[in-house]
RNA sequence: GUGGGUGUAGCUCAAGGGUAGAGCACUGGAUUGUGGAUCCAGGGGUUGGGGGUUCGAAACCCCUCAUCCACCCCA
C-alpha cells in the first residue's frame, strides 16, 4: 500500500479506461453537434446560494451532499453537484438571451457529491448535460431525446429504456400533491418509517419507494398524468406523439420523480439493469420556472445530463476503435541506435505514430516490446545491416521481411506510413 | 448518515493457531540477432495499520483505516 491514496469516492482514470472514455467523449461532440448543440465550459466552484436557490433547500444534495466550504474572503462557496444551474447562470450572466431567441448548449465535466460511494455511484462524478433554454414547444423535448437515444444508439448501448413521465406545472402540482397526500393518508400506518416522512416533505417519493408494502399502496395511488392541467396534459401527449412519429421505444412510467425541486412537465430516465442498484445512466426533464427563479426573465427549458462512469461501464470494450502502432524501430547497438534516433523524431515530424526500442537491449526483449504495443511493423537496424547500408522491415502479421537502403529509409518510411 | 461483506505478491485468490502458497503478469534462459505458443529458472510479502490473547497469530479478540455491496438518494 502506497502512502497516499486517493480520496473515498474519487477515482483515477486510468490509461487502459481511458480509451473508452475519449472514445465516448468524440462521439459526443460529433452528435450534439449534429444536432445543433454549441460546447459550453463553466467553472466548478460557484457560489453556494446558486445551487440552494435552483435545486431546492428541501433536498438531499443540498440538505447533506455538497462539497460547501468558506473560501478565504469569507464568501460561501460549492464544488457544483449538477450541471444545469451553472449553465442558466452563464446564460443570463452573459445575457444570451438578449442576442438570439433559444440556445442549444451542452457540457461536460466533473460533478461533486458526498455521498456514500457504491456501484455506479462516485463522489467526484463525470456528466455529458444538454441544455435546451427559451422553448417551450413540446417538439423540442421530442428532439432532446432523440439527441439522447440517437448517441446511446452510435454508443451500441442496447438493452435501455426510456421512462417518461409529467410532473406537471406550478398550477397542477399542487392539486396533484394534495390528492397524493389524501390517499397516503389512509394507509399513513402502514408505510415504512421514510415514507412516513416523505408523506410530509414529499409525498410524490412515496411512489418511488422500493419496499413491497410501500409499493402495493402506491400502485393505487393517484396517477400524476390523471392530474395534469390541461396544458400539462397537451403537452405530454405531444411528446408521446412524437415519440411515436419517430418511433422512440418509451415507456409511460408514472412513479418516476426527480430529485430536484425545478424539474416541471417533461421528466425522463434511461435505464439499465446491468448497473446494479444505481440504474440510471441518463435523466432530466423540463424546468420551465429555473431561469425566472435565478433572477431571469421567465424561460422554458428543457435538459439532460448523462453519468459518464456509468455509460463508459456499459460500453463493450471490442467497439472502441484500438489504435495501433503503426512502426516500432528496434536498434541493436549505440552506432544503430545513433541513425534511427533522428529518423523517429523525423517520422513524428511526418504524425507518424512511431516508437523506439532501448539499444542496449537484445532483440527479443524489443521484439516483445513491440508486440505488446501492437506494432504492425517492426524496422531491425544491427550490425549486419550497417555494414550492408540497409535495414530490415518485418511486416509483424505476415512475418515478411525486406531490406531497405539507409540512404533512403526516412522517404521510403515516410512514403509507406503516412 | 445506517447495515452487511471483504482486506494475503503488480492482478485474481488459497492457506481457519505450527516453515506464507498457486495461477496470471514481470525478468532471464531454452533460440550468441527476431514477438505471440511451450518448457525451465528467477525476482518479488513487515498477510491494510495499531494493540491484545498465545510458547507460537495471516488465522482468535478489540480498535482503526480502506474498499465493495445495499439502504437512502441519484448521473
């Protein structure tokens, strides 16, 4: 055991991961540029009020899980849990608004939550988000979610399902609440001892209880979608419509919460059953009022964040393009080591991914080398071939070999690698 | 924050009071200059840390730390 460790619930990536995780990353920025999304990067401290303000005081992240501290000024700061009150903070900081109607931006980065490590879930976490402001059109939540399923589809992430569910709006819920509270009541005694709690400071969590008898009360419970007002209701069925349109598998599931206080109407979930209890790799949903409640004017949107540490653990490791090693220069001596020495700065010169062997080493331990970096080719330079003013290439698959004269090896390797 | 499991070689794991082991990986050799397969050899450990019981502890007891899984919650 080395002396210092890493943090509890803060992980290195490592080089053997990280393939996957550059490999997801691209195909990210390629589909959300697609799809008409522009990169934004904000900083991961801010103050501590944003995220009080936009997530919720009542809740779990900022009731026990934030990363809060008083910086140096005095001034109380936070390592941000989420992704989407930084990016509507930067969007009326920067008056975005003010320039075009409605913006389409995405993000990626670490997110910071004390909580209890366990499978699939992290203190210092990775999200790719997307962020939709300024539209409240019931299309735009049907081309969010074709963005996500479109990139879990080029990830060859199958066995998913889409849950979609409507909260309702500020004029809705709270009859919805009441209802909720109204039927829980009768059976107040025979819920567990956190439902009895959520009864009073979230009655919608009940639904989402996971204990047997919790769930055979909530299975009859008031339905959210049967307690939509009537723009909440016409707007769910116009996401469903055009789910169907485009054929998106989904599955109406009316138990489905969110944990923070801004999401309105629209809330979605992709999950898994191969992550264990933290089955979620994706979620979101609208929030139509967190622009007004951070001091802007009122502004629908809509958004995502997808859990990086879980997608990367589902992404089969043999569609990740390897890369290869295209050459690997194996000198045997310090006279053979002198001549290949420049001419592997010179193939770099050219982007070609090149590699060097240690002179002094015998040629099987660089053969061996070679193999394990997965060179296609090897170039021998030794004794012998000094004298004979050629070099050998070995071609690593075929085993076939030829000489190449030294006064011209750089262009003849050049001209073959590029 | 609560509960349970697990900490032994780089990795995966044996040994359940009496000399710390195996497989894989690594290094070297069989092949004086040719990789993957095979065979042989070698290096590597204060058994997570501390204390206790004992003639003797990797093992039993206590404390502590780490880690995993679950609750809670969520990406």
């Amino acid at each position: 055991m080395s002396k210092f460790a890493s943090l509890r619930g803060f992980k290195d990536i490592l080089p053997d991961e990280i393939e996957r995780w550059r490999w997801a990353e691209s195909i990210a920025h390629e589909t959300f540029a697609t799809f008409g999304f522009s990169q934004i990067r904000t900083p991961v401290l801010e103050t501590t009020e944003l995220f009080t303000r936009s997530i919720g005081e009542a809740t779990d992240i900022v009731e026990k899980e934030m990363y809060t501290f008083q910086d140096w000024d005095g001034k109380m700061v936070t390592l941000r849990p989420e992704g989407t009150a930084p990016v509507v903070r930067a969007y009326l900081e920067h008056h975005l608004g003010a320039q075009t109607p409605f913006w389409k931006l995405y993000y990626t980065g670490p997110m910071f939550r004390h909580e209890r490590p366990q499978a699939g879930r992290l203190r210092q976490f990775h999200q790719i988000g997307a962020e939709v402001i300024g539209e409240i059109d019931p299309r735009q939540d049907v081309e969010l979610l074709s963005l996500l399923t479109r990139f879990f589809e080029r990830m060859q992430v199958a066995d998913l399902t889409l849950e979609i569910n409507s909260l309702g709006c500020p004029v809705c819920r709270p009859d919805y609440r009441a209802a909720l509270q109204a039927y829980f009541e009768k059976y107040l005694q025979e819920l567990c001892e956190d439902c009895q709690r959520r009864f009073k400071t979230n009655p919608l969590r009940i639904l989402d209880c996971k204990k047997e008898g919790c769930k055979a009360i909530a299975r009859n419970a008031p339905s959210p979608i049967d307690h939509l007002c009537a723009e909440c209701r016409e707007h769910f069925k116009s996401v469903r419509e055009g789910l169907d349109l485009l054929a998106i598998p989904y599955q109406v599931e009316p138990h489905l919460v969110r944990g923070l206080d801004y999401y309105t109407k629209t809330a979605f979930e992709l999950t898994t059953r191969k992550l264990g209890a933290q089955n979620a790799v994706a979620a979101g949903g609208r929030y139509d009022g967190l622009v007004e409640a951070l001091g802007g004017p009122p502004t629908p949107a809509i958004g995502f964040a997808i859990g990086m540490e879980r997608l990367v653990q589902l992404i089969d490791p043999a569609q990740v393009p390897a890369s290869r090693l295209p050459l690997f220069l194996a000198p045997l001596g310090k006279a053979a080591g002198a001549v290949l020495f420049p001419i592997l700065l010179a193939l770099r010169r050219e982007n070609i991914r090149s590699e060097m062997g240690n002179a002094n080493i015998g040629l099987k331990s660089q053969m061996k080398r070679a193999d394990r970096l997965g060179a296609e080719y090897v170039l021998i330079l030794g004794e012998d071939e000094m004298t004979r003013g050629t070099a050998i290439l070995r071609n690593m698959s075929t085993k076939a070999q030829e000489e190449i004269p030294l006064s011209t090896l750089t262009e003849t390797l050049s001209a073959k690698f590029s």
